[in-house]
C-alpha cells in the first residue's frame, strides 16, 4: 500500500492511498469461489456454475464489496502511519483502472490540531468569596411569601404593588397596533412586564376610570417595526386589587413541602438549599474564568467538521426546550458558541492527557448525591445514575472538568473577591 498526504486549507488533509493489486484481485478471486459454491442460475447445477458467468452476473457488485472493505480497512491503517489524527469521517474519491490494475482513492479530511499546552502562570483567577447570613435566609423567605402571594378587590386608587383588571388598545398613527390589545387583563403595577410607563400610567386609577397613555416602544423591542416608535394606549380599568402576602407560618411551610408545617425546619430547608446555590453559582464562575483563561492560553484552530457537528447539537438542544422538533434556526446563531465548546473540548482533553488526570470516584458520586438532595426521592435519583455507565457518563464529564479546574488552580494566580449573597447572585443575572 503507498500512501501520500498533502496538506489543505488549515487542518484539511489530502491523503491519496494506492491498494496492491494483487490484494484486490486475490479477494475478489476469493468471494467468486465463495460465490460459486452457492450460486443457483437457470441452467446450471448447484456449486457448477463457470466462473466466466458468475463474474458477468456478480462482478461489480463484488468488485464494489471487496474495494468498501479494503478502502475502511487500509484508511485506518494509513492514517496511523502517516500519524494523522482525524477529526471526523473522509470524503473518499475512488480512482479505480481494472484494465491498468491500479486501485486507490483519495480522501480529504481534517485532523485534530496538535496542541502545546501554553503557561498559566500570572494569569489571574478572581475566587468569591460568599456566605450565606442570617439576612439573606430572611430575604429569601420574605420573597417566598411573596410568591405565594393572593389578591383581593379594594375600592381605592391603584398604587405600586397593586394589580389592576384592565382592557385596553394600543393604536399608531390612529391605526391598531398587532398584539396591542387586551381584554380584562391583570397587569401587576411594579412588576415591569409591559412596556416603559404604561404600569406607572396606572397609578392613582380606580375601578370604571379610563386612562390615555401616550408611550413609546423602546428601541430595544423584540418587534423591530416597532422600536422606538410612539404609540397611544386606552386603557379601561374595571378593578383594582391589592396583594394580600401569607405570613410565614405552618400553611406557608407546608405549601413549599415541608409537611408537617414546621416553620423552622422550613428555614433550615431554605438556607441549605441557599447554600448549595451558592456552592454552584461560585464554581461556575470560577468555571467560566478557568475555561477563558485555557482558551487565552492556548489559542488554536479548530476543525470546521467538529464546529457543525456542535451546532446541530446546540440547535437541537434549543428545540427541546422550547418544546419545538423542528425550528430552522441559522446556525450562524450557535457558530461562535460550538467554536468555543469545540475549542475547550480539545483543550480540556489535553489537559487530561498530559496530566494524567482520571475522573475521581467519590467526587462523582458526592456529585450524584449533592443534585439528587433537590429531589423528593433522593435514593431514586441516585440509583438511575448508578444503573448503567452511559447515565453516569454526564456525572463523570461534569466531574472531570472540575478536577481540571483545580488543576488550573493550581497554576494560575487565584485571588480571593469577598462578595455577599446578594452581589454573587445579582451579578450573576447580569451576565
């Protein structure tokens, strides 16, 4: 077998492979043999059949067989010589000449880059540094009883915080606005869910009075004919109601699934669950500095096969959460996403490799445990991921990114960034 390679556009390889004839010719010679001892045509007995005939009748469909087989075979056995590392599967151009004997094909494919791990060392990591006080499990429980909070009709005017039972239309240019209209819609004063100054066009309104408010779309608006343009709303307000907030007793407790009511075994629920958000929202930001910093470090070309394979992987994952199968989103909107998940992918196993980094045991199964505590059947939950290796296989993945984490930890410059609850959760919204 002679093999040649020639180098394309970035990490694209040529690689040309000529098969000896005598192989292809002796297994094509073989499966005829094979052939003739079965064969059944009119005429001819059993296993009688003359050859001539039987590579008339079977020959290119053997002749088609025998070059599949050995263009799989020979490919795997060329790339390893030639110490090329692909990254996903050939185009392959047979270049066949039964008459001159020659039997090849070529095939272009991207490898794998080759990565020099760059140093880490003076690159800063910024680790926070959180609690959770006792003011924080309070905010945390004021807002729970505010999700848990009912509405009753009072005879005044609306004020922030209340919520009015409105109709109204929306007009541009004396022309009805698409999707400007309502009937007997709640609209909750404060909650900012509708547009720039129509909730506080509302205040001081009381049930039977009508209100014209003159707005404008902001320029940000997801119609686009619409942003920043003026627009006038009627509005009709037929009620107004105000919120009636449940004290934080045993009804509150059990609602949030404590059940027997107790209302401090409610408040030690809600700090250990502010506790393990807290333990989460710091690794991933750490996560997120690691990974840029990796990324930084070790800037590389990454194979356009690998970037489209991610981005029908990102697509498709889109769809599933907006309950869509079949949405044609542009892959332009997840290439730059997939090039980094690509890029991080090849980093991250670098990392690993040179290291000798293996996925620890007993972090994955305090993994398993730590997530399956947010469930009413913790043992359930831990018992599917042990059940076999593939629902384990996302555990283990998540498990080793952390342990590369640590290593880079370990070779960067980290300083601690004391932060409170509020900060840490705050800002991470804002990302």
């Amino acid at each position: 077998m002679q093999v040649s390679v020639e180098s394309g556009a970035g990490l694209e390889r040529r690689m040309t492979v000529d098969l000896p004839a005598e192989q292809f010719e002796a297994e094509v010679a073989n499966r005829l043999q094979q052939v003739a001892r079965s064969a059944r045509l009119p005429g001819f007995r059993p296993g009688k059949v003359p050859l001539k005939i039987l590579r008339q009748r079977f020959g290119a469909q053997i002749h088609q067989e025998v070059f599949g087989d050995l263009m799989q075979s020979s490919f795997s056995e060329a790339v390893e010589q030639q110490q090329l590392r692909p990254a996903g599967p050939p185009r392959v151009v047979p270049s066949i000449d039964h008459v001159g004997r020659r039997y090849g094909y070529t095939a272009t494919f991207e490898v794998l880059p080759s990565i020099t791990l760059g140093t880490l060392e003076g690159r800063a990591i910024r680790r926070p540094v959180v609690e959770v006080a006792d003011a924080d499990v309070e905010a945390m429980l004021e807002r729970l009883r505010q999700q848990r909070k009912s509405w009753e009709k009072v005879e005044r005017a609306a004020q922030p915080g209340d919520r009015v039972i409105a109709s109204f239309t929306g007009t541009m240019d004396g022309e009805p606005v698409q999707g400007g209209s309502a009937q007997d819609r709640p609209i909750e004063i404060g909650a900012e869910l509708l547009i720039p100054g129509f909730e506080d066009g509302l205040v001081g309104a009381s049930a039977g009075e009508s209100r014209t408010l003159n707005l404008v779309f902001p320029e940000d608006y997801h119609a686009k004919h619409l942003a920043g343009k003026p627009v006038v709303f009627e509005v009709a307000v037929s009620a107004v109601e105000g919120p009636v907030v449940p004290e934080l007793d045993a009804a509150l407790a059990r609602s949030y699934g404590v059940e027997d009511g107790d209302v401090e075994r409610f408040r030690q629920d809600v700090r250990a669950n502010m506790e393990r958000e807290l333990r989460q929202r710091v690794q991933a930001r750490i996560k997120t500095q690691v990974m840029d910093a990796l990324l930084a470090a070790n800037p590389i070309e990454v194979p356009g096969v690998l970037v489209r394979e991610e981005v029908g992987v990102l697509k498709a994952r889109t769809n599933r959460s907006a309950g869509q199968s079949n949405m044609q989103l542009p892959d332009v909107l997840f290439e730059e996403s997939a090039r980094r998940r690509v890029a991080l992918g090849l980093i991250i196993a670098e990392v690993v490799r040179q290291n000798g980094i293996a996925v620890d045991p007993q972090r994955v199964r305090a993994a398993v445990e730590d997530m399956a505590a947010t469930y009413e059947s913790p043992k359930e939950v831990v018992d599917y991921y042990y059940a076999s290796k593939d629902n384990l296989a996302t555990i283990e993945t998540m498990v080793l990114e952390d342990q590369v984490v640590d290593w880079v930890l370990g070779h960067a410059r980290v300083e601690d960034e004391p932060l409170s609850f509020q900060q840490l959760t705050e800002g991470d919204a804002g990302r």
